[in-house]
C-alpha cells in the first residue's frame, strides 16, 4: 500500500501517512526509505506536508541540529532546490507550492544536509503514492 490513513504516528518507511492534527491543521508524511551517514546516533527522520488553516507548508526533520548558515539541498528526480536550517527541521526557500508541484510529478526525493558537527546525510524518499496523498491533504482539511 503506498499510502494510509492513520491518527497514530506510525514509522513505515516510504508510506505517506495522513493524520489530522485537529480541527484546523492536518499532515502528511514519510519516513525514508533509506539515510545514509556517517554517525552514530540520530533522532527521527521525517519528511511533512503541513495544512493549517489553508496554508500549506513543506518541512524536513533531520533527526539532529542542522550545521547553521548552510542550505539543505533537495532533489526531485533531477530537478534542485535548497531548504534552510531552523535548528532541526529544513523549510523551503521557495513558495512551497513549486516544491509540492515537483514532488506530484515525481518519483524520488533526496535531502542533503550538515550537522552542527559537519556530518553529511543523504535521505532518500519515495514519491510513489505522493499525488493520491495531497489530494487527501487538501480534502480533508
């Protein structure tokens, strides 16, 4: 199954997963389906489409404190785009609609970023399932 409905935070890795947050604000989000590093302990990993209160915004978990003043590098099937650093989430430096866009006629993502210690991480995501996902998001919420 490519994508689920869920109100608990589950941590399938490649399933985007909706929850609705409350009233006014619901999600979607994937665990990757792999991280590539050279570390030794690292926190939960999660890539969110946020809707609240008709906003929609994209944000990536590193699962650690991103090195400050460097820029995150996405990739969507070839196509480049940077994020910046607010502690350990990573938010689009674009309008988030170009980035969803991308992401609906994608197949993977990829997320580069630094530790504050200068450790590199590749997070690779699946895209397969993504349209059906915000097509939830947006009717839902």
């Amino acid at each position: 199954m490519i994508f689920t409905s869920s109100s608990i935070f589950g941590k399938e890795k490649g399933i985007w997963t909706h929850k609705k947050i409350n009233n006014q604000a619901c999600a979607i989000y994937q665990f990757p389906v792999s991280e590539k590093g050279d570390y030794t302990k690292r926190g939960q990993v999660v890539f969110f489409v946020t809707k609240d209160k008709g906003a929609v915004y994209v944000r990536a978990d590193a699962g650690y404190t991103f090195e400050t003043n460097k820029y995150i590098k996405v990739t969507i099937d070839g196509s480049n785009f940077q994020f910046f650093e607010d502690g350990d989430s990573a938010w689009s430096m674009q309008d988030d609609r170009i980035i969803i866009d991308a992401m609906k006629a994608g197949k993977q993502m990829i997320i580069v970023g630094y530790s504050s210690r200068g450790t590199q991480t590749t997070d690779t995501y699946s895209l397969i399932g993504f349209t059906k996902a915000i097509t939830k998001l947006n009717e839902s919420c």
